[in-house]
C-alpha cells in the first residue's frame, strides 16, 4: 500500500518506491522500535520499586510455538517470544531472563490446566499456582449448551408436530359435521380423538418447558461460577471465609448434577463436568493465598490497629468492588457494586475518621497498598489470550511474523499503546 501510495501521488520521483526499498525501511523502523524498547526498559528499571507480581501465560501458535507472558494489572508483556516447545523448563528459562534487570518477584501464576504451565509455576517458580475460571466455566458450557439446545429443537418440534395433529383432527371433525346429507352409521370418535391429541399437545409444551428451563438454568449456573468465586461477598462487601465459597461452589456442581441426570447427559459431557469440578480445590486454595499476602502487605505496614481494621475491612474490598464493576459487562451488577462500592468508602471519607487525620501522601501510600492488594486476586488469563488473538490477526495478514516482527509489535504494545487514561503499559508497570 506504502508503494503504491508513492507511485499514485507522485512521490516516486523523489522517492525510493519499490517493495525492496520499503522493505528496507520497515526492517530499520522494527530495528529501531527495539532499541528504543531496550533503552526505556532499562531507565525505567532503574527506578523501580520492588513489586510482587502475578504473572498470566499461555501459548500461541503461528504455526510457530509463541511464549507470551503477561502482568494483568498493567497489560505489561513480560516475555513475548518463539520457542522450540512448551514445557516446564522452556517457560521458566524464558521468564527468568524476561525478569533480568528487574527488582520484581513472581509469586502467583495465572494460566489454564496444562501440565507444563503448572510445574513451571509451582515446582519451578515454587509460587502459587492460581487456575483461570473461565476454562471450567467453558468446560461446564461444553457439557451442556450443545445437549440442551438440542433437546430444545426437539421438544419444540414435538409440539408442533402435536398441535398439527390436533389441527387435523378438528379439520377432520368440522368437515364431517358440514357434510351435507351425513354419512350413514356411528360417527368417528372425533372428541376422543380431540382429547388424546390435547395431551399430547399438553405434555409436548410441559417437556418444551422444562427443557427451556434446564437451558436457562445451566446458563445461571455458569454465571453463579463467577460471582461466587470472590474473596469478597458480591452482596455485602464483607469477605468470605473460603468455606463459604467452598459452599457456594459445591452448591452449583450439586444443580449441575442434578441437571445432567434429569437431561440425561451422555457419558462424554458428564465428564467434561467432573473435570471443571476437580478445579474446586485450586480454587479454592486461592481464597487463602489471597488473604495470606493482603495481611503480610497491610502488616508491613505497621499501622495502628484502627486503621489496620479499617484497610482490610473497608478500603481494599471498596476497591476490588471497583474493579469487579469496571469488567462487568452488565449495567445492574456495574452500577450496583459501584454505589455500595461507595457506601464501604463513605466513612473513610468523614473527617472524623483516624485516616483523615494523616498527611495527604500517607493517605495516597495507603491507597495504592490496598490497591496492590485489590489487584492480588486474579483468576482470568483473558488479557494474555486477547494478546494472543491480536498476534494471530498480525500473523493472518503476513502469513509469518519473525523475530524481529515479534519483538516490535510488543514493544509498540508496552510502549506506545495508551489507555484510556493516557497511560502506557510501561508507565503502569514500573
């Protein structure tokens, strides 16, 4: 496009137009994007305060094997390269030279159930290993969406086929009655007919019903996945002890069960449910860790106890409501968890309150604390997958991306790319 723009407009008088020039030209630009990437990498390094991270990772294939590593709060990519494979050994090597140079710790790992991924993050790396929710979400999808939409169908088209039957029936009945004269002898048994051909309708629209029902109700199930697997209670504010999440949780594989049995799902997606089930213990295992770390972060603190209580009490869940709300798709819960969001925060805010009485930059430390520990929980890997979609949209377009490729477009993503707030990856990350 770049050459022919050159030679539509004029420009390849002066200049260089042909797609080895421009090839050049690219080649030196991706070069240069690089260097740059290295040079603001190791300046900002240089002044970086020491962070606990999580790290989200997955795998992408061009066909060639891509390694991608990602830090969810900032989007910043860690690691973005090609490899010979995937197992435990190549991920850590790959991670621990993506570190070098940074005053960092990885203490969590996020990314889906592949064995490699969970040795290199809990033998390997020796952290914790946080599974993402969304794949048991997907798995429960599997075992049911497809079996249930195809009893729908069914039950839907039995009760078509049973009203047309009743339709015949009457049609039969009236032209019987507007013959004209009537045929001699008994006449058919048209109310009997009439009558078996309602229930037959009756019970078609009862299964039709009840199939509908069992959709809707593993839909709900799939969504009560995700807003009972929270640290904090969704309702109220306050934290769950993992027991009630373990509740929760145990509460929607018993429905689940009972919904297989009553569709009667075949063999293939019941075990598709047992294994989104068997992630119920590392989900689980989640909960703790997360408040394990959030109480070693506010004690390191050293505050008195009322403001202690009051950071882990009020402020950090007032926060991580903020964040639930901001990645709610829907207006209701989005507004919901804003204004009691808000509610948890208002008495932060009176002047009364021993947090008032601090200067102004404690009270900012102490917010960007209980921002850090907001942030902590973390059980999707959906930002490193949305990176791995827009690599393969670069690799559908080039049919190969090369290293150099690779290496340009992430730092174009860590550098150069703003949010919404005008801020970069690197300038949240550092």
């Amino acid at each position: 496009m770049v050459c022919q723009f050159l030679e539509l407009s004029g420009l390849s008088a002066f200049v260089g137009a042909s797609y080895g020039t421009q090839q050049g030209l690219n080649a030196a630009l991706e070069e240069a994007l690089v260097a740059v990437a290295e040079e603001q990498r190791a300046a900002l390094a240089r002044g970086m305060p020491h962070r606990d991270l999580t790290v989200c990772e997955d795998e992408t294939f061009h066909p060639q094997m891509g390694l991608v590593a990602l830090e969810p709060v900032s989007g910043f990519l860690l690691l973005e390269q090609y490899a010979a494979d995937r197992q435990a050994a190549t991920w850590t090597q790959a991670l621990q030279e993506a570190l070098v140079g940074l005053d960092v710790a990885v203490i969590q790992g996020t990314s889906d159930e592949a064995g490699a991924l969970h040795r290199h993050v809990e033998v390997d790396l020796g952290v914790h290993h946080s599974p993402d929710l969304f794949h048991g979400q997907h798995e429960v999808s599997k075992a049911t969406s497809l079996h249930l939409a195809r009893q729908v169908r069914q039950a839907a088209a039995t009760v078509t086929a049973a009203q047309t039957r009743w339709a015949v029936e009457r049609a039969a009945q009236q032209a019987y009655e507007d013959q004209s004269p009537r045929p001699c002898g008994r006449p058919p048994a048209f109310a009997a007919r009439i009558r078996a051909a309602v229930s037959e309708v009756v019970q078609a629209e009862i299964a039709h019903a009840e199939a509908q029902a069992r959709q809707c109700e593993a839909r709900e199930l799939v969504r009560e996945l995700g807003i009972g697997y929270h640290p904090y209670d969704l309702e109220c504010g306050q934290a769950q002890p993992v027991e009630q999440v373990a509740q929760r949780l145990n509460d929607v594989w018993t429905r689940l069960g009972r919904l297989a049995a009553a569709a009667e799902l075949p063999t293939r997606a019941r075990e598709r449910l047992a294994k989104a089930q068997r992630l119920t213990t590392q989900l689980l295992a989640t909960i703790p860790f997360f408040f394990a770390t959030l109480q070693v972060q506010v004690e390191a603190l050293a505050l008195p106890l009322d403001l202690e209580r009051a950071l882990v009490e009020e402020l950090i869940p007032a926060l991580y409501l903020e964040r639930v709300a901001e990645r709610s798709t829907l207006a209701e819960p989005r507004h919901r968890l804003r204004a009691l969001s808000r509610q948890l925060l208002e008495p932060l805010r009176h002047g009364a309150h021993p947090i008032q009485a601090l200067p102004s930059t404690e009270i900012a430390r102490l917010e960007q604390v209980a921002g850090e520990c907001a942030d902590r929980f973390q059980r999707s890997s959906s930002g490193v997958e949305g990176r791995n979609g827009q690599l393969a949209l670069h690799h559908q377009g080039r049919h190969r991306l090369s290293d150099r490729k690779l290496a340009a477009l992430t730092a174009v993503h860590n550098y150069h790319i703003r949010r919404a707030d005008g801020t970069t990856a690197a300038e949240r990350f550092f």
